[in-house]
C-alpha cells in the first residue's frame, strides 16, 4: 500500500461529521413536526365555510376567516402603498443625493435602531399617534400606517444595498451623454435595483402578515365580512377596524378550549399564505432578473 | 501629415487649467488647443493627469467631491465653466466613451436610443434612423442587425465598445473624447476600434488618452505627453515620437520609464 492509497481515519472526523448530521436532522425534523402538527390539527376545524365566511361577534355561532384573510390584503396593500415609495425614496436621497455628513450618519444609525425595535412598541406608538394625529380609531388604515414605520427600515437598507451594487460605469455613461441625474436614476438605476426593491417587498410582506402585536392596538381585531354597497366603500374600509389572520389566531388560541382547532385551521391557512408569497417571490425575482 | 490641412481652427482652447482632488495638485498650469476633425492623444504614464485632464472638458470631474478646478476652458470660446452653462447640454456636444465598455442593461435599440431620448426625441420614426445611423457610424450595424433589440451585454467587449461609441454619436456630438478605449480589449477589435477613429475625425474632434504609444503613433494627429501633472510636450504626433523636445518625453517615448 502506497502513500497515496492509504487512507487515514480520524475518529474525530467521524465524530463531527457525525454532529453536523445530527443538526441537520434535528433542523428538518423540527420544521416537518409543526408543519405536520399543524397541518393534522388544522385540518380538523377546516372547511369551505371557515374559508368562504366570516365570524361577526363573539360569542360565536359561525366560524369563518373571510373577513381576516380581506383585511390581511388592505394591510398589505396600503402598507405597501405607504412603505415602498417613502422607502426607496430615502434609499435614493441617502446614496445618490445626500453628502457624506453627520446627518447622514445619525439617518443611517436611526434606521438601524428603528430595526431593532420590537413591535409591540410600534403597536402602542401606532396606537397614540395615529389616534391623536388623524383621529384614527382602530382602523386598518391606523395599523397600516404603523406597519409602514416598522417595515421602512427593511425597504431603505435593502434598496441602499442594491443602489450600491449598480456599477459606477453606468452612471458615468449615462451622464456622459447628458443624462441629468434624476433622469439616470430613473432610466438606469432603478431598472437595475428592481430585483433588490422586489425582494424587500416580498420580506415586507412576509412581516406584515406575521405581525399581531403591532397590530392588536391599532387595527383591532374586527372580523365581519366589508360591507360593499358602492365604488367608495372599497376605501371606507380602511377606515374601520380589521383584525388580520394573525389577529384572529391569537383569539381564537386565547379562549382555547373547542376554538383551540380553528386557532390550528387559522395558522394553517397562514402557513399556505407564506409559501404562496415566497414561491411567486421566487418566479418574479428569476423574471427581472432575465431582463 | 496635417500641414496639408490648413484650416486648422481650434475646438477647445485650454489655459493656465489647474485641478486639485482635495489637497491633491493633480493638473498644473495646463495649456493647450484642441484643433476640429483632428485626433488629439494624450499619453503618459499612469496617475500623470491625463485622464483627469480629458474629464475637465465635458465637466466629468463635477460629479466627483471636492473638486477644484480653475484656468480658462473654451469650446468653440464660449467658456464650458461659466455658471450659466447646462453641463447636460455641453455634454451633448463633447461626449464620452470610457475605458472599460459600459452599455447599459438594456437591448442594443435602447441603449443608442437613450441619449436621442434625453434630449426630447420620441418619434418612433426618427429613433430607428438615429439608431441605424449611429450604429453605421460606429461600424457595428452589419453585426447587430438582426439582434437591435436583445441585450447589449450579449456582445463580446470590442463590439460592446462600438455601441457605446455609437451610443456617444446618437447624440450628435461635436467632439468625442476617448478615455484608452481600447485598454480593455484584444488586439483585432482594437484594430476596428483604431480603424473607426480615422472615419470619426471626418466629423467629429476626437480627444483620447491612451497606454499605448504605438496606438498614439497610428491614429493620432497630435499628441501631448502628461508627467506629474504637467503637461511637459504638445505637438504633431510625428515630430513628438521622432524628435521630442524634451529629455523626459524622450526617455517616455523610448521606454526609459513608465
């Protein structure tokens, strides 16, 4: 036996190898128990009916989440509507317009705290000034607008990235020919971030509909069906109380006992919502990137 | 060579140009003419101002921070530093093809089309001339014809360079300044490049720093060597390589340093 054919075992290698294993089983293990549990259990308070109508009042005699999953999209909606342009605004201003200074700084430093900050606080935050500034009582149109200040951070960071990664060569030929800057933002380096503004989008939306604390003192927890008799109802709405899927999942699993299965049913229902996001997150990012 | 030619006039007339990146005394007490439909190269070796010197004149160094530029730049006389230039119109009128192929991400159609389209041109008609003749006119049409409308970064470098001199003339130019175009690409569409330079001074004043002094030789009518940010030597390109009039632009010419 050569050098070059004798293999040499090392029982240390053999141990960690054995540990990496072991951690990756116990990853995949945990992810396919709550996504089997909660699946058997949602299963059980399942139904065309849980899905096709809404609970009105408490105590209930109906059982549905119609109205949640609707107030769910005007959260995602009008949060975005708010977010995104304010968001990737600041990203423009911070990279291609603003000098290097102490403002900037404290701006960047400023994002990065409002990052960190649990959302139970933008919930009670969202709760006082929205009420006092527009007189907004729990609405969807209140819970909204706080969500937007606890995603804003995520869109600004996440544009700056992207702005950053476009190649200075770029923007030389653009002003080389007498592009102004804004019309190169525009024409060039927008285009080029769209994959990166598309992914905060998709992280965005992944936060808004997993967040209840910030959103029980500010959108309520009301769960009827929108009442549309005319075009303008569809904005009124916003206006009214609205408890999303996450919401309603908290109450139903507060009260427990016989409602415990549709807290199951509810969370079942978010899970597929998630999944659903990220795989049309994952199509539309491969469709822009081709361009 | 060029005394052939007497109607020499001058395109852009520079004096006492000095520029400072900060603290940094980059150009220093610049003076010279740039004559119309001439080839002007400038050459020298690397960090000696050359390419700074070329972006003073499309006003290219603005976009930089704590630039300081002062001395006397004139296109045609009218001064390119007065307040009341729009430094979007003279760029216009001098533009620019960089060292490395920069065509933006878009189809090849979009990326000549771009700069008719910042100054205002919508016509459908009128675009798809502007584009089959700037791609003409940089010799590059015959090879994309048939692909106008995929993207750009499709091409191989040297074509990639050809869009974005046809780029540069969509807009219809004055002047053409080239920062060593061809420093990114290999020999034979360095060639073409060299070979399309000679048709471009037929209509345009084309400015080029470049490396290469053999390519300085070939395609220029004029040339001024930079050191340090100086510029210690101006003259026919002929009289520059054969019998310079300064020890230190002979011992650059000869490979003594650089």
């Amino acid at each position: 036996m050569n050098e070059l054919t004798r293999k040499r075992i090392r029982i240390s290698d053999i141990v960690l190898k054995a540990l990496i294993l072991l951690s990756a089983v116990i990853t995949t293990a945990v992810v396919a128990a709550i996504i089997i549990y909660i699946v058997k259990r949602g299963l059980e308070g399942m139904s065309l009916n849980f899905i096709t109508t809404a609970a009105f009042s408490y105590p209930y005699e109906n059982y549905g989440i119609l109205g949640n999953i609707i107030n769910t999209l005007y959260i995602i909606i009008i949060t975005l509507l708010v977010a995104v342009p304010i968001g990737v605004g600041a990203a423009i201003y911070l990279t291609e317009y603003a000098k290097r200074s102490r403002l900037t700084t404290i701006i960047e430093f400023a994002t990065e705290t409002l990052a960190g900050i649990p959302s139970i606080i933008y919930g009670l935050f969202g709760s006082v000034f929205f009420y006092n500034l527009f007189r907004l009582q729990y609405s969807i149109l209140s819970g909204s607008l706080t969500l937007s200040l606890m995603i804003l951070p995520t869109i600004i960071r996440t544009t700056e990235e992207a702005i950053k990664t476009v190649p200075i060569s770029y923007r030389e030929g653009a002003m080389g020919i007498g592009a102004t800057k804004w019309y190169m933002i525009r024409t060039v380096i927008l285009p080029c971030c769209i994959d990166g503004i598309l992914t905060s989008v998709i992280l965005s939306i992944g936060r808004i509909v997993g967040e209840s604390a910030a959103l029980l003192f500010t959108a309520g927890i009301a769960a009827e069906l929108p009442n549309f008799k005319s075009f303008t109802d569809i904005f009124t709405k916003a206006g009214g109380a609205g408890g999303t899927l996450t919401v309603q999942l908290y109450q139903y699993a507060q009260r427990g006992g016989g409602e415990m299965k549709y807290a199951f049913s509810t969370a079942l229902v978010l899970l597929i919502v998630v999944m659903v996001i990220n795989v049309f997150a994952k199509l539309a990012a491969r469709k822009f990137r081709k361009v | 060579m060029s005394e052939n030619n007497n109607n020499n006039t001058v395109k852009i007339h520079t004096k006492d140009v000095n520029l400072w990146y900060g603290e940094n005394h980059a150009l220093k007490d610049i003076t010279l003419d740039i004559f119309s439909n001439k080839i002007t190269a400038f050459i020298g070796p690397s960090g000696c101002g050359k390419s700074t010197y070329l972006k003073t004149l499309n006003r290219m160094n603005d976009i930089i921070p704590n630039v300081k530029i002062t001395g006397d730049i004139q296109l045609d006389g009218q001064d390119i530093y007065d307040s009341r230039v729009d430094v979007n119109a003279l760029r216009k009128k001098i533009g620019m093809v960089f060292q490395k192929p920069n065509p933006f991400p878009m189809s090849i159609y979009d990326n000549i089309a771009y700069g008719p389209r910042i100054h205002g041109i919508r016509s459908k008609a009128r675009l798809d001339e502007i584009v089959e003749n700037s791609l003409k006119g940089a010799a590059i049409f015959d090879e994309v014809k048939d692909r106008l409308h995929k993207s750009a970064l499709g091409l191989s470098g040297g074509q990639q360079q050809r869009i974005c001199i046809a780029r540069a003339i969509a807009v219809e130019p004055e002047v053409i300044l080239m920062d060593e175009p061809t420093s990114a690409l290999d020999p034979i569409s360095t060639l073409k490049i060299e070979e399309l330079m000679s048709i471009l001074k037929e209509k345009y004043t084309v400015a080029i720093v470049t490396h290469n002094m053999q390519q300085a030789t070939r395609i220029s009518d004029y040339t001024a060597f930079f050191l340090v940010g100086e510029m210690i030597e101006y003259g026919d390109t002929e009289q520059i390589f054969s019998h310079p009039v300064d020890k230190r632009t002979n011992d650059y010419i000869t490979g003594r340093f650089g």
